[in-house]
C-alpha cells in the first residue's frame, strides 16, 4: 500500500473524508489497512469495490500500468477519481483517460501534490508577481545516492520500464508538473535517460536486470519563451538532494531540497538587480499554517484534498487535473522519443 497507507489514508481523515473501503492485490494487505485505520469494508478486486455506491470518489494508488483500467471502470461506475502520477504508461493512455473524463464531467485530479509545498507555492505566486520578470532559463538538478556504494537493490515494478517504472517518471514527473505550472506549455523537448546499474536481486539470491532508468537529462522549451534543463539521478553516491534556480531579466529564485521532495519548511532565495546576493525571502504564514509532522508529504496532500473536495462540490476539476496530467505526459513520453531517436523533439 506504501504511500496509501502513510499519506493518503491518513490525509483523507484528518480532512474529515470518510474513508469506507481499501483495495489491495492482496487480501493480508488490505486487510490489515482496513484494520489499522478503522475502514469498514476491503476488497481485492476493485470492481467488486466499486459496486459500493455509498463511494463517492476513488483515489487510485497503484503501478502506472493499472491506471487505465482502474480510472476508465471507476469513471463509468459514476465516481470521481483522484489519480496518483505518473498518470499513464504513454500518451495514448492518457488521452483516453482525459477524454472520458471530460465526457462523464466528474471531478478529476492528478495526485502532484507538492505544488501546495510551500516553496513551490510561494515561487508560483512570486513568478506571477514578476518577481523574475521576463523568465529567461532554469536549472535543476536531483542526486541522491547510497553512502556505502551501489549494490544490488531488491526487484519491484519500479523498476521495470514497460510498468511505469524508473526515476524520469517516478520523481522527473513532479519537476516536470512543477516547470509546466510555472511556465505554462512547452513546445520542444530534448532527453537522454541511463540506466547506469542495472543489476537487481530478484529471489533467492539470484540477479536480474533493471529495465527502468536511474539517471536522466531533459530539456524544455517553452511556448511563452524560456528554457529549463534537468539533471537527475538516484545512483549518485553522497547526492546533496535538489537545487532549483530560475533567471529571469529581473532577477534569480532558488530552492533547494536534501532529499527527493521538498520539505514543509523549504526556504525560498532570490535577487533582483540592484541586491548584493541572493538572501532568503520571508514566507508568507498562508503557505506554511497548516502542519502535519507525521509525514513530510502530508500537509501538501491534505490541501490538494481541500482542492478535490471543492471540485466535487462545484462540478469541476481543479489543476492538476487529467488534462494537465495528459500533457505532462505528453512531455514525458517525448524524453522517452528523445532518447530513443537522438532527435529534438517538437510537441
């Protein structure tokens, strides 16, 4: 159940969202998470699940390659749906999941929560305000890596490219929602992705090989003018986390992050012409008043829950929603192209 269990579950509580059913592949797991957090029934099947018609929403928290069944039946049993990204395997699957969307006008959100993190937030009203002013280019990075060298690492779907799996589409999905927030639609798209370990233990002892990436490159070009590139990587012995700096013809905003994600409590710096250096820039209170310290996710989550909730209530589908999460795949699958081919690629 992994992030259901640790973010969800608990997010959709706290925000006072009655939680009636879980469903698991297996019967022990969801057993046990309809035990821990008091939910009245569980199912192995999400079909079965469905035909519960005291449920009014799904929020779907499994592998990429079970979004589209899972979205398409739950859409058509009437149910609003709350996706977890990356939303599709390709932009075909996408495009399916968008169009029934909008032809049932049920609620729709991608789970990309961290646009509520309150650096990312605060950068999105700063860049709104002008602060860059004319955005010129970005530079982001995220390394992270084991301190006792590359080993081996127990197999998972994630690691598998046909599922889904790999850290361009795992993590360089939130960067990429994040760039497409703040700069609108991209028109050009460059990428490379590695994969630089491929060894993994799969049972008994025995290797298998990884067909996911664990290193990637892109770059975007946006329509509204402004580029981005990134630089990513798992297997990055001593990697410091992420670093995110914007330039503008005004200005510099940076962030930075020690792990994956950023932190409820991130710092946000800049300069404008006319500063001496960059210095932290005061956050407004509105960013950081609500405090979840279970899990460093959850205050992001919860208020992604508030936006869903009020698009439930008044008929429509709040950003990220599936058309959004439709072009960050499109930006997606077009990296994938990039790498296969060598070739820029225009979207």
């Amino acid at each position: 159940m992994g992030f259901g269990t640790t973010v969800q579950i608990p997010g959709f509580q706290s925000e006072g969202i009655e939680v009636i059913a879980v469903c698991s592949r297996t019967e022990e797991r969801a057993s046990q998470a309809a035990k821990a957090f008091q939910i009245p029934y569980y199912f192995t099947d999400h079909r079965k699940m469905l035909e519960l018609k005291s449920i009014d929403a799904v929020s779907i928290v499994t592998p990429p390659e079970l979004h589209l069944p899972m979205v398409v039946d739950s859409l058509r049993a009437g149910k609003h749906v709350l996706c977890e990204k990356p939303f599709a395997l390709n932009e075909i699957e996408a495009k399916q999941m968008s169009d029934l969307a909008l032809k049932t006008q049920l609620t729709n959100m991608i789970t990309h929560e961290f646009r509520w993190a309150p650096q990312r937030a605060f950068v999105k009203e700063l860049l709104d305000e002008g602060y860059l002013g004319e955005f010129k280019f970005g530079e982001l990075s995220l390394f992270t890596g084991p301190r006792d060298g590359i080993k081996p690492r127990a197999f998972a779907w994630g690691l598998e490219a046909s599922k889904g799996g790999g850290f361009l589409f795992g993590l360089g999905s939130h960067y990429i929602d994040s760039l497409f927030h703040w700069f609108g639609a991209v028109n050009e798209v460059d990428g490379k992705v590695w994969t630089n370990y491929p060894d993994r233990i799969v049972e008994f002892e025995e290797f298998g090989q990884a067909t996911s990436d664990d290193t990637f490159r892109f770059s975007l070009e946006f329509e509204k003018g402004g580029q981005a590139i990134m630089f990513g990587s798992n297997v990055a012995p001593f990697g410091q986390g992420a670093r995110i700096t914007l330039f503008g013809t005004n200005g510099t905003l940076a962030l930075y992050q020690p792990g994956f994600n950023p932190t409820p409590e991130g710092v946000v710096l800049g300069a404008r012409i006319g500063d001496e250096k960059l210095s932290e820039i005061p956050m407004p209170e509105r960013f950081t008043s609500l405090v979840d310290s279970r899990d460093g996710r959850l205050a992001a989550f919860r208020l992604l829950v508030r936006e869903f909730v009020r698009g439930i209530k008044n008929g429509e589908s709040p950003s990220p929603n599936f058309l959004d999460g439709l072009c960050v795949q499109r930006i997606l699958g077009s990296i994938i192209r990039s790498a296969d081919t060598g070739m820029r690629i225009k979207l």
